[in-house]
C-alpha cells in the first residue's frame, strides 16, 4: 500500500506551494493545499541552484533580488542566515535594488527603495526590516549581545550557527536579523530582541511579537516632527520625558540615546556639551564619593559678589526671589538641595556660586585652595543642565546666560559664541525683542513685564559683548527692538539698572560702529572720502554724547555713595574704566575698516593717541585687580596690540612715548597664566620689540638701530599674525585692509 503511494507523490513541491511557504503534500495531479484552493498544481521539478559567484554576478546585473521575506519558523533560521551571509558577501549591493542609483551615496533614494519593496512584500512580517545590505559606514565587524566583538565562533561566516543558538533561547525568531543589519535599518523601524548598538555596543530592550506589537509600537514609539519615529534605548517616549521636564519639582534626566531627536533641547545640550570645557570634573568628594558640605560663609561671599558685580551688567535674576529661597538653605549639601529644591533653583544656584567665586578671585580676596572652588561649583551645577535646557523658556535662557558668563574664563572664546547664538535664537522665537501688546500688560504684573525686559537685555549685551569683541555680525539689529529699558521696581536697585543701562548704551554704540563702518555692506558703498569722514564724524560726536552722558551720571553716584568695598569688587562704578571703554570704541572707530581700508594721516594720528590712552587705563585697572583675566579682557587686550603695531608700522606713535605701554602690555600678557598659551606667544613678540625700543633710546636714534626697529616690527608683525591664526583668532584685520 505504501509503495501504490508513494508511486502518485512528486520528488518536489508544487509552484504554488513553494510560493506561498506552504508543506506541500506532492499528491499527482493536485496536493491537498491546491486541491482545497481549486487550483491546478504544477510541478516544475527540482528548483535549478546557483553559486555564489554566479548569485553576485546575477544581483550585478539586476537579475537577482534577495528574499523579501523572513522566516518565522525555528527550522528555517539556517536558511536566513546563509542567505544573510551571502548577502554581505555581494560586491555591489545597491545594485540589487530594482531601479537603485547607481552611487552609493544616495541614501534617501536608497530608504525610498527600502520602503517600497517592504510595503509590497505583505503578510504577517511585513512591518520587519528587509536583509538588504546597505553601505557601511563602520568596518564589518560584528558584536555580540554583550558589546564585545565577536570571536570566531560568532563571525558573519558563522553566524547561521549563532542565529541558531539565540533562537534555542527565545520564542522569536528575529536573532537572524544582525547587528549591522539594524544599523542600517531606516529610523522608523522597529527594534527587535538580539539586536546591539555597533556605535555603544549596547543592548537593545526587545518589542513583543504577534498580535501585541502594533500596540506596543504605539506606546513605545513617539512621532517625530519629520514622521518618522525615534525610539530611546531604554522605550521612554520622548514626549514623556520633555514633559516630565517642563515640571519644575520633578527632575528627569535624559536618557542617553543612539542619536539626537529632532528637538531643539537635545541639539542645544549636544552643541554646548561639545564646546563648553568648564565644569568637567568634581574637587571635593568624601571617601565613599559623595560631595562635602562647603562652608556656608564662603558660599553667601560667593553670592553676594555676583549680585554685586555680574548682576549689573546682566539683571535677568529675580534677586529677591532667589535670596527668599537662600534663606531656607541651612547648609550647601549638593545632595539635601537637590531634594528641597528643584532643578533650575539649584542650577542657577551653583552657577552663581561659580561665577562669584571667579569675581572674587580676580579681586584677589580668595585663598589659594578657595580659587579653585569655581571649577567644582560649574560641575555640580552642569548636573542639572539637561533638565533646565529641556524646559525652552525664559527660565532656559536665564541659565544659558550664567553658564555663558561662567565660559568667559575659558582660554577662548568658541563657547561663548556658540552660547550667545543659542540664547539669541531662543530670545526671538519667543519675541522677547517686541513689548508686550497693551491686553497682555493689563493681565501681567509689573514685575513680569520687568522681568521680560531684563530677561531681554541681558541676552542683547551677553550678544552684543561677545559679537564686538570678535569682530562679528550681531544677531539682532537695533531696529528691530521695541522693549523699552529696564527700570527699577524699588529704590534699592535703582544704581543697579544705571549701570546696565549704561552698559546697554555702550553696546548700542559698538554695534552702530560696526554696522556703519566694519561690516561688509560698507565696502561696497560708492562713497568719496568726504562722505567716508562725514560718516566716522557723526559717529564720534554720538560717541562723545554717550560718554559725557555717562560721566557725568557716575561721577554724580560716586558722590551719592562711596563704598570702597563695592568698588574693589565691581568696576562698573569707575571713571577709569569708562574711559577705557570709550577709548577702545574710538579704536573701533578710526582703525583700519571696511569703510575706510587706509586711513589718513589725521586719522592715524587720532588712532595712535587713543591706543596709548586705552592701554593706560588698562593697565590701571590691572594695577587695582579690577581687571578680569578672561577671553573677553585678552581678545581686546590683542585688539589693542593690534592696532599699536600697525601704528608703529606707520610711524603714527612716538617710539619713547610707547616704550612704557609696550612693556605694560608684556607684563599683562604673561600674567595670564599657563593655560592661555597664545597670550604668552604674543608676550614673546612684544618683549622684542619692547627691546628693539630700549636699544633706539640708549643708542640716541641712529640709523642702523633704526632699520634694525623697522626689521623687528615688520618681523613681528607676521609673526602676530601667524599667532592670531593658529589659534583661530579672527580679530585680525591689517593684514587684509591695509598691507
């Protein structure tokens, strides 16, 4: 009976079985699959088999096109992952793809492509990502579920037997899908068990299969502005974790994920953490690694001198509200605070301190082991950082302020520039650059109205000081603010917002400077000289008024109110340092420009005197330790070195009147200290031509000293320029406007 059987059963299963992955019963004429269908079976016999090198040379040639689809059966994982094998083996996968381009480089028609076939392939596996080889962007090495790489027992030539030992273990059956086969799956795909990360080398969490993963992938998965879908590593949507993080008494932390979401916290926190260098390591731990308690009378002088100082220049901290908060702190444990407050009181909270303790120390009032402190300050305050950036509000730019003021104690000026752009950014997407309309002022108190204003202002000069300083184009132009000034709420601040109105005016006036004579419309204007004068003289006059103004306001104060200490600690009350300000504007003003690229010989003359004037005062207030040692002092510091070479090249200064302020300024850059290593670079430029001066002087100005004079400050002039441009000091400007 067996053998009348088997004499009517085919060697081979029908065409229509094999198409659809069915057991065929091999029954001749019809198996029971196509009989029960109505269909007509045909046998086609023994499927035809081809190597490896006649595959890759059919996949060339566009003939073949690798499975669709996945198996979802155990017994059928060896298959796969011979296939998978092969696949990896190909010499020029894109061409695999119907219509694939022929560079591998374009990848957005490539994920198209991906697309399409997986939207075409159907049935129960259909959402799963193909097993088409895409280029790859690491070399091919694989990595096991535990991050190591792979030995040669789980190499891609045996990873059919490796698929087959991750499925003994599981009730998927997705382990055939490899570790660069998920790296090169589009952003929406799903991610399945087995799957590592071959950046981390970390695992992935698994998605449950059959019926429950649509809804899984529901909850697991958040759209993202451009459609696709993003999913952490650990499956906490990110829509929940930015809400989480808009409430101030809860403390989310962002997880660490395979890449940054299209959201404007994520690209904020990456692109400060990749710039800022401040606040990287911790000082003071206990044994077990916990923080010490700082002492709480240090902490309240750290305090008291950034409201004293900083807060002038920037008011965008509601004081009294920070101080009601003080108060409740018993003692400066980082782990009790982070308990009884939230995480923006306690960022900006550590940040101030930080920033207290560089005023003080620049003030020379600080002990040797309490200079340091800034550094562990910034770093238990960068804690918090994810979780304040992540709020994007008035709140976000508060803190970005503060950890900009903290950055200009870093040797250059990269993160206060890029802190500055993000904080301008965020000021006008919320239009704090417009005045309230009249209906929103009539529902807001005045001291939130204030508080908009001040917010504002502290990003515009926090902006503005930056760009001048650079040489750059500002962010926001003049006429595009309609916020009026801040003024004070009580009698008790009201010198406070004095000086930052004053220190608004200075920067209204550097930004004119720079608009009407540096940027880069101003070369382009068809004016004759005396339309070019007339320009640079209205400027002046405006320039005098402002400073008139100023004086005359401060001298007033400084009579009203003599506080010695407050002076020792806050410069901004200083006739000097006033007129070191108004004497580096002119500088901006008459130095070589774009408006102007060869200034007369009157001009010179004018430059050279406010040279000599500005680097006095300077040097006075360095006397005074009213000089910070930031990036901010240095880089105007070089702009005023700058500017003396070029008239010494031009023979527009004195030589026996400069011999003093060349040596002044040798003695400032070297105090800088070893970190700042350009500074030092430019000291040892200057000491020669300081030098080069003494010997014109003892020598009684005779002809071979000085040709060796004109040498050396030519000389040094190149190798100025050569410093600047190693170190990515864009501040130079003689050598492109007047040669």
């Amino acid at each position: 009976m067996d053998s009348e059987d088997d004499a009517h059963l085919e060697a081979y299963s029908c065409s229509r079985c094999r198409r659809l992955k069915k057991k065929c019963s091999r029954h001749h004429p019809n198996c029971a699959h196509c009989l029960r269908a109505g269909k007509q079976c045909v046998y086609p016999g023994k499927a035809p088999r081809r190597t490896k090198k006649e595959l890759r040379e059919a996949m060339q040639r566009g003939e073949y096109v690798p499975s669709k689809r996945h198996k979802t059966s155990s017994h059928s994982s060896e298959s796969q992952s011979r296939r998978q094998s092969l696949d990896f083996s190909a010499a020029s996968p894109l061409s695999a793809l119907p219509g694939a381009p022929n560079g591998a480089d374009n990848v957005s028609s490539l994920i198209s492509a991906l697309s399409s076939v997986d939207n075409k392939s159907g049935g129960a596996d259909s959402n799963l990502p193909l097993p088409v080889p895409l280029p790859l962007p690491l070399p091919l090495r694989q990595f096991n579920q535990a991050g190591t790489p792979r030995t040669a027992e789980t190499s891609p030539s045996n990873l059919d037997s490796h698929s087959s030992r991750t499925n003994t273990t599981t009730t998927t059956t997705t382990a055939t899908h490899s570790p660069v086969t998920q790296y090169m799956m589009p952003l929406g795909m799903p991610v399945r068990e087995g799957v590592v990360d071959p950046l981390s080398g970390m695992g992935v969490k698994p998605e449950p299969m059959g019926e429950a993963a649509e809804s899984a992938e529901t909850e697991t998965q958040q759209p993202r502005s451009d459609g696709m879908y993003f999913q952490p590593r650990n499956g906490t949507p990110i829509s929940s974790l930015l809400n989480e993080s808009t409430d101030p008494n809860k403390r989310s932390v962002i997880p660490d994920v395979a890449s940054t979401p299209i959201q404007a916290p994520f690209f904020e926190i990456e692109t400060i953490n990749s710039v800022f260098q401040g606040g990287k390591k911790p000082r003071d731990l206990n044994a077990n690694g916990t923080y010490k308690t700082l002492d709480r009378n240090l902490m309240d002088r750290f305090i008291a001198a950034y409201f004293r100082h900083n807060h002038r220049l920037f008011p965008m901290i509601n004081k009294i509200a920070f101080l009601k908060h003080l108060c409740k702190i018993k003692e400066f444990n980082f782990h009790t605070l982070c308990e009884d407050f939230d995480d923006l009181y306690v960022f900006k909270l550590y940040m101030i301190l930080a920033i207290g303790c560089t005023t003080l120390r620049r003030a020379g009032m600080l002990l040797n082991d309490e200079e340091e402190l800034s550094e562990h300050l910034a770093y238990l305050a960068m804690t918090k950082f994810k979780a304040v950036t992540c709020l994007q509000n008035m709140d976000t730019i508060e803190c970005h302020l503060l950890l900009g003021i903290y950055s200009f104690f870093e040797p250059k000026g990269w993160s206060s520039w890029t802190i500055s752009g993000i904080i301008m950014r965020l000021t006008i997407g919320m239009g704090l650059n417009r005045d309230l309309p009249s209906k929103k002022k009539q529902v807001m108190s005045a001291t939130d109205i204030e508080a908009r204003y001040r917010v504002f202002w502290s990003a515009y000069c926090f902006e503005r000081l930056v760009a001048t300083v650079l040489g750059r184009i500002s962010a926001i132009d003049d006429e595009d603010i309609t916020v009026p000034l801040p003024h004070p709420l009580y009698e008790g601040e009201r010198e406070e917002i004095d000086v930052t109105n004053t220190m608004i005016s200075l920067r209204r006036m550097s930004g004119l400077i720079y608009q009407k004579v540096h940027s880069v419309r101003c070369g382009k204007m068809n004016l004759t000289n005396e339309q070019k004068q007339e320009i640079i003289s209205n400027i002046r006059l405006q320039l005098d008024e402002v400073y008139d103004f100023e004086r005359k306001k401060m001298e007033k104060q400084n009579e009203e109110h003599k506080d010695d200490t407050l002076n020792v600690i806050s410069f901004h009350s200083s006739n000097i340092w006033l007129a070191m300000r108004y004497a580096q504007l002119q500088i901006l003003l008459y130095k070589p420009s774009t408006l102007v690229p060869k200034p007369p010989i009157e001009s010179l003359a004018i430059l050279g005197d406010f040279c000599l004037k500005a680097w006095k005062h300077t040097y006075t207030l360095y006397q005074k330790k009213l000089l910070p040692l930031n990036w901010i002092t240095l880089f105007r510091t070089l702009t005023i070195c700058n500017t003396i070479l070029y008239c010494l090249c031009q023979w527009a200064i004195d030589l026996i009147e400069s011999k003093i302020e060349i040596q002044q300024i040798v003695e400032i850059l070297q105090h800088f200290g070893a970190k700042w290593v350009f500074a030092t670079k430019c000291a040892e430029v200057f000491q020669g031509i300081s030098n080069c001066i003494l010997d014109i002087s003892l020598s009684d100005g005779k002809v071979p000293n000085m040709d060796k004079l004109t040498r050396e400050l030519f000389g040094a002039n190149d190798a100025y320029h050569v410093i600047l441009d190693e170190n990515n000091v864009d501040i130079s400007w003689s050598d492109k406007l007047a040669v």
